[in-house]
C-alpha cells in the first residue's frame, strides 16, 4: 500500500525563523585585532585595550626627555626629512657624503613624521613607540590564534611590553623596533598560511615580503628567523610535501624581490653621484652586508670596526662569548627575567602535545617561536664580533609567545601531576632569577627581590597542592604567580622610561656594574655607565643648552652645540654644500640637529671609513664647498683612520684654529695660512 507525506495546511505550518541577533556588533576596526570567539570571557576585549593603552603610556611617556637619543640616527633622520636621496640612501647629511652603516628603511618612518610635524624629539621617536604598541598587538593575535585561548596571547603581550629592553628599543631611535615589528608580523604571516591552505601562497608571499623588509632595516639579522620559518610550514602545513618546498621557494623569492630592490639600485648607481656607503671600506653595499654587518659579527673580523680588524675571538671588545652570555651582569636585566621560563616552557609543551599530530596548531607555534629563540639566543650568545646588550630585544617576542603558549599548554592539562609540577618549577625559577637580578642592581627597590621570591615559592607550593584547594584561592594563586612574574621586569621596564637614555649604546634599568664588554660601568645612558648627559649637562631637543661651552662629542655621544658655533656655522650657509666637516658621524650629529644644515662626517661612524680621501677634501676646500672644520675630542675613542687623521693633520698645518666656547673650529675658506 502507498504511503502518502500528508503535508499540513500553509495556515497550520510553523515556520519557526531564529531569534534575531541583537548583540551589538564590534567596529570593523577591531575585528582583525579580537574578532570574537565561543570560549572568549567577556573580560577579553577591556583586558586587550587596557593592555595596549597601557602600553601605549609606558612608551610614550616623557618620551622627550631622551633628546635625541642615538644622534647618529638622529642627524641621518635629519637628513632624509630634508632631502629625498639622503632619504633613499639613508646618509648621515643632506648633502650626501656618506650613509650610515645600515640599510635605511628604519629611518624612513621617523623622516617622514620629522617631514610632517618638524625636527624634534617627539616626531622622531612617537614613531617607534606605536612600533612597539603594534608590537604588542600582533604577538597577542599570533600566540592566540595558535593557542585559542585569548588569556594565553594577553599574558604573551604584556611579557612583551615589560621586557626592560623592549621598554627601552621601542623608546629609541635605533633599527630595533621596526626589525621586531616586521619579524612578529612574518611569524603572524606563516601561521596564517599553515591554517588557511587555500590562502597559503597570498600569505607566505606577504611574510617573505616581511622578511626582506626586515633585511632592508638591519641586515643578515633578519635572517636569523629564517629556519624556524621554514621549518613550522615543512612540518605543520597541511599540503603535500612537494606542494610545501614549491610555496617556500615563492616566499623565498618575495623576500629576494623585497630586499635586493634596495641593493640593486644601490649597487648599481655610480659611485661618484651617490654617498659613501658608511660603514664599509670599498664603498660597497654588499661588502658592508657580508662583511662589518655580517660574517664579521660572527668570527670578530670586522675591518674598520672599535678596536680593529679581527682577532676577537673570544669576544674581544665585546665580553666573554658563551652558552651563559645572555645570563651576565650587562645582559641579564635587560633579558633574563623570564627566559628560564620560556625554554622550560618549550620543554613542557613539547612533552605535552609529544603525540599531537604535525598539522597541531601548537606544535606549530612551539616550533616557531621556540626555532627562534633558540637560533637567535645561541648566536647572541656565540658570535665573537660588534654585539650590544640591546640587541637582545630581538629574543623579546619568542620568550614572551613561548611563556603564553606554555601557560595555555599546562592549563589545558591543569589535573595532570606533571602540569602542576611543571608550573610551580616554572614560577619558582622566575622568582629565583628575578631574586639573582634585582640583587645585582644594588639599591634599587631592595625590598622587591624578597617579596618576588617569598611569593613566588609561597605560589608554587600551592599549585603543586592545588586539589586540596578552592578554585578561588587557585584563582588567588594565579594572579599571584602572574604579577611574580613579572614584577622584576616590570620595575625596570618603569624605571627605564623614566630615565632619559642617549649615545650610541643604551641599557634599560638601574646600574649593575657591567658596561661594554663586561668592564666597569652599566651603560644606563649609553656610554659606559655615564648618565644621559653630553659633557656634563643633559642634551635638549635642540642640540644647545645653557653651558657656555660646547662638546666636540666622541665615538659614542654626540656633540653638543651652543648659540655662538649655531651661529657661526648659518653665517652664508647657503653657499656651502657642508657648513662645517668633522671626524666621525657622532661629532658632525649634534651641530647638525642644532643646525639643520649639513655637517660632513668624515670616516662615517668610527671615523675609519676612507671617506673622503685626503685628495678628495682638499678638492671640496679648494671649490669652497666646506665653511668650517671641527676638531675632534669628546670621548678619547675617535681614533679615525687614516684618511681621517690624514685630513686632521692637513686642515692643523695649513689653516688658523680659533676656540668658540670650548671647541677648536679652523675656517676653511680664510685660505692656506
């Protein structure tokens, strides 16, 4: 017998149609930022914003009391607002004598801003702050989404935005903050193409195309993030493997295309209508790539570097080399704090997703980050030649994801014995190598080492008793364990923004005693543990201060003017090409930010780079092309090279020196005497 469907009446059916959605919908703006998730607590989107407001203030706050910061790439910012091929090639004056000793996208967002709202402090460094809020950002939005956990990628943020280094880089002018910017945005970048296969070309074109804009702000560091790149989309993406090598070598390529415009423009440009490049000794944007910039980082043989052209192989002028370097007392404070935790971090995690397949987005993030400290932090810790205590921000971002990933791994496996073992060891050693660090900064908050470490093993107790516990009290227990944390590099995130820094090698937090190369000093304002002051008084915006004398500067701060040289170098500065020349780029900086007109820095930033050759000088003086020459002396450390004490003792034996508040200026124009 058939069956029929008797189907009811249109007037007897009930369309049922789903509830309208009334929650209100988030600004398109932030969707990219926090789009929001199943599991999210309602706290995720103030606890972002607080997070990067907060930030934002501890950045921007008395940013101006650091002046110019690093005057050698202040005068080179200078520079590039004021004429558009210094802005291309990156020279330290407007009249294109010589380059400084980096690729030049760093300086271009801080010339352009200086191009909009004039040279000052504030234009030149704002710029780097909202670097280092972006920062901030993007490391929240990379560690969340492999993680799902929005807690996990905030705690990676704020790890972040209190590292002392970070605090301190993302308040300076030096190539740091945008090489950390772009290299956070190309890990963003990779993930995003191990999750959307349909998309993987789109993004890994983009990442690439991050990678060699990083190359383009400070070289073959860049580089350094390469195989942990590699290595998360060959073992976590979802294509075949012949697919997976076929993407890489595209994004390979987008990174060759974004970084060689810039070396191939360069390299092929006449020599004689473009500046030196600073730096290197042949004039050569490639020897300086390979060479002072890149294997001479490595082996210690960096011609034309402090201290001469090899041999430091044990590190030289730069402290002892070793697994442990990045745990001593001039690098510790600006680093440490939480490294510990995140390589224990790194060890739990892998131990827990141990039997998570390839394509685990946490195994993913593991890999990355975890690639990138440890490739960075042993060549930190191993390279014998150039290498500064600030470089260590570059570890910054890998610590702080790791730390979220980690915390986010162990909550997921919270009743495990060996999560909360795992996590009371955690804390305990962050409270132990807080304790060991804030010891070695002497006076400063002396009570706060007891504190961390009396509450961090007090925390750590009871997590590993958390099942005798209330879920409040472990609630307690957590926030505790968090602000334990992070209580060490939180006060010296505080006291580095408050505190002005300037020279050519800043350190964040108080003074422990360890200068360049591990030598006396701390380096707290930038020259071997001197306070940010030039010669005595701290340096206005200006360059001028209210001392009747001026400074010539040295190797590692600049010099300081007054209103008599200001003025004696704009007398008919319109028919110079250089209203005054100087040995070394931190000598020529601060006349020229005073100034705003160009100053020659002869032998580039230590004086030792061949430009210009005597025959050359003495070509520019007798075409009247340079006022002034400025003697040497500041720091003791200028020693130059030949040309430069070849041009000196030329321009002492031929001309009449006259002193103008301190400083021994010779006039160039009055004729050999």
């Amino acid at each position: 017998m058939n069956q029929t469907t008797l189907i009811p009446p249109a007037a007897e059916r009930r369309i049922v149609a789903p509830a309208p959605d009334r929650t209100p919908a988030a600004p398109r703006w932030t969707t990219r930022l926090w789009r929001g998730k199943p599991d999210d607590s309602p706290f995720v989107r103030p606890a972002l914003l607080g997070l990067l407001l907060a930030t934002a203030l501890l950045y921007l706050w008395g940013l101006g009391a650091s002046g110019w910061a690093n005057s050698f790439y202040s005068a080179a910012v200078q520079a590039g607002s004021a004429s558009w091929k210094a802005f291309f090639f990156g020279s330290s004056d407007a009249s294109n004598s010589i380059t400084v000793d980096k690729t030049p996208m760093s300086l271009w967002p801080m010339s352009l801003s200086v191009r909009i709202f004039g040279l000052s402090s504030w234009s030149m460094l704002v710029p780097q702050a909202l670097m280092g809020v972006g920062s901030v950002g993007l490391l929240y939005a990379t560690v969340r989404r492999t993680t799902h956990n929005a807690w996990a990628g905030l705690l990676a943020g704020a790890a972040l935005a209190l590292t002392p280094v970070a605090v301190l880089m993302f308040r300076f002018n030096n190539p740091d903050a945008l090489l950390t910017l772009l290299l956070i945005a190309a890990v963003h970048a990779t993930i995003r193409a191990i999750e959307s296969p349909e998309r993987a070309v789109r993004w890994l074109v983009l990442g690439g195309t991050l990678v060699g804009f990083a190359f383009l702000t400070k070289m073959l560091q860049a580089f350094l993030v390469l195989p942990p790149l590699a290595a998360v989309y060959l073992i976590a993406a979802k294509p075949s493997i012949g697919k997976r090598l076929g993407h890489l070598l595209i994004a390979f390529g987008s990174m060759i295309v974004a970084a060689g415009w810039w070396i191939a423009i360069v390299e092929l440009w006449p020599a004689s209508s473009r500046p030196y490049i600073g730096g290197s000794q042949n004039n050569s944007i490639l020897e300086l790539t390979l060479g002072y910039n890149g294997f001479g980082r490595l082996n210690g043989n960096e011609v034309g570097s402090v201290g001469g052209g090899g041999g430091n192989a044990g590190g030289g002028n730069w402290g002892a080399t070793g697994v442990f370097r990045l745990f001593n007392s001039e690098i510790g404070g600006q680093i440490a704090w939480l490294l510990p935790a995140a390589l224990a971090s790194l060890a739990l995690g892998v131990w827990f997703r141990r039997k998570a397949g390839r394509t685990d987005r946490q195994v993913s993030g593991l890999i990355v980050w975890g690639g990138w400290l440890l490739v960075t932090g042993l060549t930190f810790s191993l390279m014998a030649g150039i290498f500064h205590a600030y470089y260590t921000v570059a570890l910054a971002p890998a610590i702080a994801a790791l730390l979220g990933i980690g915390a986010s791994i162990l909550w997921e496996h919270r009743e495990s014995i060996v999560a909360a073992l795992g996590a009371a060891f955690i804390l305990a050693l962050t409270a132990s190598m807080s304790f060991v660090l804030l010891g070695r900064a002497g006076g400063f908050v002396p009570w706060l080492k007891y504190a961390v470490v009396v509450v961090g093993v007090g925390a750590a107790l009871m997590i590993v008793l958390h099942r005798l516990l209330s879920s409040r009290i472990m609630l307690a227990v957590g926030a505790a364990a968090v602000i334990t944390m992070l209580a060490g590099p939180a006060a010296y995130a505080v006291d580095t923004a408050s505190t002005p820094h300037t020279g050519s090698i800043p350190s964040a937090g108080p003074s422990t005693g360890g200068g360049m190369g591990g030598g006396p000093g701390g380096g707290r304002g930038g020259q071997l543990g001197r306070p940010p002051t030039q010669n005595g008084t701290r340096q206005a915006p200006g360059g001028t201060t209210g001392r009747a004398g001026g400074g010539a500067g040295g190797l590692l701060n600049g010099s300081t003017s007054t209103t008599a040289i200001n003025a004696l170098l704009a007398t008919d500065a319109s028919s110079y090409t250089w209203v005054a020349a100087a040995i070394g780029s931190n000598t020529a900086s601060g006349y020229q930010l005073a100034t705003e007109l160009p100053v020659m820095a002869v032998g580039g930033f230590n004086g030792s780079d061949p430009s210009p050759t005597l025959a050359r000088f003495k070509q520019y003086v007798a075409d009247g092309e340079i006022h002034y020459f400025i003697a040497s002396g500041g720091g003791g450390m200028n020693a130059g090279g030949s040309s430069s004490s070849e041009i000196t003792s030329w321009v002492s034996e031929n001309f009449t020196a006259k002193t103008v508040d301190g400083v021994t200026i010779y006039d160039l124009s009055a004729g050999i005497q």
